[in-house]
C-alpha cells in the first residue's frame, strides 16, 4: 500500500469517528496482531453499546 492511500485510510477513519460509526485498529501481524475498537464517546448510540 502507498503512503497516500495510508493516509486516506486514516481521513476516512476520523471521518467515520465524527459520524458516530466504531473503527478498528490492528496491530502488525509479526506483533501480536491484537484490534482495539475505537468509539467517539460523544456520539455513540445504543445499537453500538449493545454490540459491546
């Protein structure tokens, strides 16, 4: 993946942040390849919180 489209993904991800919507973040798989979800606590809605 190139570096523009790297920093496309993050755009999108803040984006998704701002609208309300969770997002992902992995670790590299040589790690310990773990995913932390991510919520902007201001704009979450129930349908999130009961899929936690």
């Amino acid at each position: 993946m190139s570096y523009p489209a790297n920093i496309n993904l993050i755009e999108k991800a803040i984006t998704d942040l701002q609208h309300g919507k969770p997002i992902i973040i992995t670790d590299d798989t040589n790690r310990k390849n773990e995913a932390d979800l991510i919520i902007a606590v201001k704009m979450i809605k129930m349908p999130i919180m009961a899929m936690l």
